[in-house]
C-alpha cells in the first residue's frame, strides 16, 4: 500500500476510534511525517531522534524503558530545511546503559505516526559485548540499479540486532544533495534507522558543499568532517578523506586523530577507524597516498581495523605495519584467527548499493588478487553486494561478510588479544 495511502486511512482511523489517547486527535489531516525517525548521537546515556515534518507545530518524543508504564516527553525542537519541510530534533536523556526503550512521535495530543518503534540505550563503559554493522556506498538510486532497497531489507532480516551502524561514506549518489536523501537512502531504510544510530563519513560523491547538504542531514559528534566515540571497549574514529582521497584539512585533522588516539579511555580493547578511500587496495581504485600516509600512526597507535568504501566491491586484506607491509607470520594462517595482532588489519566493503560493472558504473571487473600489485596483500575479496557485521566480545572481534540479498556468510575473521588487561600502548 502506498504509505501516504497508509498514513492517511491511519489518522482517519484514530479520529473514528480516539483509541490511542483520551484526546481525540484534532483532525484527520494525513500523518505530516515525510521521514521517519532516525538515531544519531547514541552517547553515555543520551540518544538524539530526528525526523522530516511537513509542518512546523510542536511535537514530541513519548518514550518508556521497555516494560515501565510512565513514558517521559522530551520536546522537539524544529528548523526549516532547504526543501520546505521541518526537520524535528528530539534529546532523550538519563536513560539506562543497555536497556531497551520504546518510543512514539507525538503531536497535537496525537500520534503522528502508528509505529512504536524501539531502540538499544548505549552500553556501559564496562560492558564489552555488541554487534555493528559496516558498510559504504550506498544510495545510488533505483532507477540506476543501484541497491539500496537490498541493504535496508537485509538490515531489517539481519539474525543480529545491530547496537549501531557505521557509514564509510558515497551516502547518498550523485552528490550527496539534501534533495536527493529520501528518495536515495532514508526511504529504504525506514524503521530500521528509527531503531539503530548510525554514523556516517563524508566519501567523494558527498562531497558536495557537505556544510549546506550532509551536515544538515546528520547530526554527529565533534566537527562532523572527523570525530570519535566510545561504545562500549571499542573506540570508534571516523574521518574525512576528502573529495579526492587527500584528507581534509590535512595537518588539523591528523593532529587530532593523534591526540584523540592518545586519550582513548580506559578500557579500551579495539580501536576502528572508518573512513571512504582505501589505502593500499587490489581493486579497481588506485592507491591513496593520503590514507597510506597514515599507516604509521595506525600502528603506532595499535588500531585493529580500518575500513573503508569507495571501491563498490568486497576485499580484506592481510594485516599490515604502519609500512604497509604485509605481516608475513600471518600469511599462512588459513583460519583467519589472528592473536594479538601487532599491525592492523584493513578492509574495504563498498559494496552497499553500488556494484562495479552494475548500473550506472558498468565497467567490467573481475578481480584478481594474484595480479595486484602488491603481492600476498589480498586475504579474502568477493565480488558482490555484501556488508560487514562484526561482533564484539572482550577481547574476541569476529567480522563477517555477509552476502546482502542470501545472507550468506561470504567471508569471516577473528581478532582475539590475550594481553594484560589494556591491549592498546597510549603513545604520544
Ligand atoms: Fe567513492
């Protein structure tokens, strides 16, 4: 059914019966939402929820801890967006680590739309254990065969309820307009984001005045371009590579990325940086020279993982020193269980809705580890629409790629540290 269709015969049915709340709603206007709830800033004990209106009158967030009855209010703030409508800003605060929350949109005493959607509060500093999924370039629309539809559906049938999302950038093709979010991503992923907090970094094809486009579609921590955050044992960094792979703002941004390596918090077992080029890459993309650059801060800093998008394929490859080098005792290791790694391990998984010798990027590819330049680099590469779920539990990170229409299981890795009790060295 068409879900304006739906919307509407919705709120005729709630001014028939009232059956949501003793104030009947006060009219039977179809449902003003134009974009469904999403999850953003899932930090501490806080979660932001926003969402597109297409009027300006107050509303609201009810939410209750799943299984209270109270629910709380927390009042929208609105601002005007560039297409006409009101995007909608909710804070929930004080909320519980871990547990599970239900909420509603509310507005005029009435809901605004007939889902009670629910969602994970962030963890505890000291709890080590969640899922979240990986994945980039993603919003290339249908009409040019892209897959986004695919993406959303394999999220919502995933067999793992994911704590989070991260986004390594091409959010949203041609060029990361405002105008084109709906149609390109959100609307494939309705009710799934009003559930999970994602967080995305810009790739070149956002790169388009991201301060007038991706930084009014996002909320995120810090400048937007770079920042970090902490779930759980894991300490997550996202960066901006730039229009070109060059990293903005270069001395700035890897200024900070050391300092904010050199005050993770206590207890941090993994550390993930995600960004959209790749480095050194056995795909069709060329080297980048910005992200390689960054390679001996990687290791220095001991960050386990790094992944990327940008190439609209599959590849892990073998770990790496801050040289890029492949670490040669691991070359042999058939299992894919690496202990107490001391390089990092990097992957590149653009194949979210975009696939190379598909659609609009038709060129023929057929990868071929054995030809890359660089030998021995490639652990794994699979040609197809796939994402990265990766599991935290301590000091165990198992990843697997997951093949996005089957669900079938393309590739698997296991991170395990055996050290003392702070696997990383804090180095200034
Ligand atoms: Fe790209």
């Amino acid at each position: 059914m068409n879900r304006h269709l739906f919307l509407s015969l919705f709120a005729l049915l709630l001014s028939a019966t009232g059956c949501s709340d003793p104030t009947p709603p006060a009219s039977a206007a179809p449902s003003p939402i134009t974009r469904y709830p999403y999850l953003q800033m899932a930090l501490h004990d806080s979660l932001t929820i926003l969402w597109r209106s297409a009027n300006a009158n107050p509303a609201e967030v009810r939410f209750r801890k799943q299984g209270t009855e109270a629910w709380v209010t927390a009042a929208a703030n609105t601002r005007p967006t560039s297409g006409g409508q009101t995007e909608c800003e909710a804070v929930l605060y004080h909320l519980s680590p871990a547990q599970y929350y239900e909420y509603q949109l509310w507005q005029n005493n009435a809901p605004l739309l007939p889902d009670t959607f629910t969602f994970r509060a962030p963890i505890a500093p000291t709890d080590t254990s969640f899922h979240f999924f990986a994945v980039g370039d993603i919003g290339e629309p249908l009409e040019t065969e892209g897959t986004p539809n695919l993406l959303g559906k394999a999220l919502k049938q995933s067999a793992h309820r994911y704590d989070l999302g991260i986004l390594m950038g091409d959010i949203v093709y041609p060029d990361g307009q405002s105008k084109d979010y709906d149609a390109n991503f959100f609307r494939h992923f309705e009710g799934y984001l009003s559930t999970t907090p994602v967080y995305p970094v810009l790739g070149n094809h956002d790169w388009h005045e991201p301060e007038q486009h991706f930084m009014r579609e996002w909320k995120l921590p810090h400048n937007e371009h770079y920042y970090s955050f902490q779930h759980g044992n894991v300490h997550f960094i996202g960066l901006d590579s730039g229009k070109g792979g060059d990293m903005y703002d270069y001395e700035n941004q890897i200024q900070w990325l050391k300092d904010d390596l050199s005050h993770r918090p206590a207890g941090t077992d993994w550390t993930i940086v995600f960004l959209h080029h790749n480095g050194k890459s056995c795909t069709y993309k060329s080297d980048e020279a910005g992200v390689i650059s960054l390679y001996p801060i990687f290791e220095a800093h001991g960050v386990d993982l790094v992944l990327n998008g940008h190439a609209h394929t599959y590849e892990r490859l073998n770990p790496m020193n801050g040289a890029g080098e492949v670490l040669q005792p691991y070359l042999q290791d058939s299992t894919s269980t690496y202990h107490d790694l001391p390089g990092f391990i990097s992957i590149t998984a653009g194949s979210g809705g975009k696939l190379r010798g598909v659609g609009s990027d038709p060129k023929a590819y057929h990868p071929n580890p054995d030809s890359c330049a660089h030998p021995n680099l490639v652990a794994a590469a699979h040609h197809t629409w796939a994402y990265l779920g990766l599991e935290v539990d301590g000091k165990r990170l198992t990843g697997r790629a997951y093949q996005t229409e089957t669900l079938e299981v393309l590739d698997e890795f296991t991170l395990v540290k055996t050290g003392g009790e702070r696997a990383i060295d804090l180095v200034q």
